[in-house]
C-alpha cells in the first residue's frame, strides 16, 4: 500500500499520462492491482471497491487535466471532486491495509 499512498498519504500515479484513457491501468497502483494474476484479495469487498474508486479518481483526474492543458480556468467545483475522490481512494486504500494488517 505505500507504494501507492505516499508518506504524506497523497495518491502517487507515477509517470503516467494523466490524460491516457488508461492511466488507471498504468499507474503504479493499476499496474498492482490488475497485475496481480493470483489475488488473495479477490474477494474481499474493500478490494473489490478500490477499482471503481481508483478508475473514477483518474477520471476526474483527467478532466481537471483537460480543463488545464485547454488554458481554460478549472472550475473549483470540478477540482474540489477531484480532491474528494482521491481522498476518498487512499482513505480506502488505508482501511484495507489497516484492516488487513489486523
């Protein structure tokens, strides 16, 4: 997990393309989890909700990147759900390695 979640718990994607409609996969948390053939975890429901919390980070990711990279002014609104949903994943992220660590 703390290849994924950085000391200062923000989510670390690595060097990937923010706006590669498959960032979610190459990140190094993406390259984890969907790299894992065996997975202990496969059914665990923690696990299981990281994928769509983790796909949607990138999604808002990517627009705010958009919105940029357009020289457009990113609305706070839009970079205020960015913000939620990553805090939202590596909150996650932290329950399921507490939990597991339990």
């Amino acid at each position: 997990v703390e290849v994924h979640v950085g000391e200062d718990n923000e989510v670390d994607v690595g060097d990937v393309e923010v706006l590669d409609p498959d960032a979610h996969r190459r990140c190094r948390f993406g390259q984890w989890y969907y790299g894992n053939d065996v997975n202990l975890l496969q059914d665990h429901p923690e696990y299981l909700a990281l994928e769509v919390l983790h796909r949607v980070m990138h999604d808002s990711a990517r627009e705010v990147a958009v919105a940029h990279r357009a020289g457009q002014s990113v609305p706070d609104a839009l970079y205020d759900m960015f913000m939620d949903r990553q805090e939202l994943f590596a909150d996650s992220l932290l329950s399921l390695r507490d939990r597991l660590r339990e």
